[in-house]
C-alpha cells in the first residue's frame, strides 16, 4: 500500500477537493503524470482531460478539468 498524501483541487470559485490520497495522475502539458508521496518539485501546466485520484481507501475518483497548473511538492498537491 502507497503512502497517503494531501491533495487539493481548486477552482477559481473554490475548493472543489482536499484529502489524503495514494496517488493523482495529471494531464500535464507534455503528458500524463503519476505524481505520488515525496514526489520532486514541479510546476506544470495542466490541458484539458481527466484528473484521476486514487483515494487512501484505494478507490478512484475522476475530475474533468479544462486547463489549469499544477504546484507539486514534496509534502503534497
């Protein structure tokens, strides 16, 4: 079992999602991305696709998203 960590997702009206997640797999600009516990720095751009999060529970949510960043650092998302 993944480590948990925390992982947000944000609108410009609100925060749409904050939890303890195993794993968050992003549209990133040059690809997708598999961003998990202790992961490196990284900004990047986002395109518009699906955002999978894999819950600590080990269930899977999907959240469209039509562009956007991501901030990822080592404690989270």
């Amino acid at each position: 079992m993944a480590e948990a960590f925390k992982f947000e997702l944000v609108s410009p009206e609100r925060l749409l999602v904050s939890a303890e997640v195993e794993s968050v797999v992003i549209p990133g600009a040059e690809g997708e991305m598999t961003v998990m516990a202790h992961h490196a720095p990284v900004m990047t751009t986002i395109k518009p696709g699906v955002v999978t999060v894999k819950n600590a529970s080990g269930s899977e949510e999907r959240y469209v998203v039509f562009g956007g960043f991501a901030d990822i650092v080592p404690a989270g998302c």
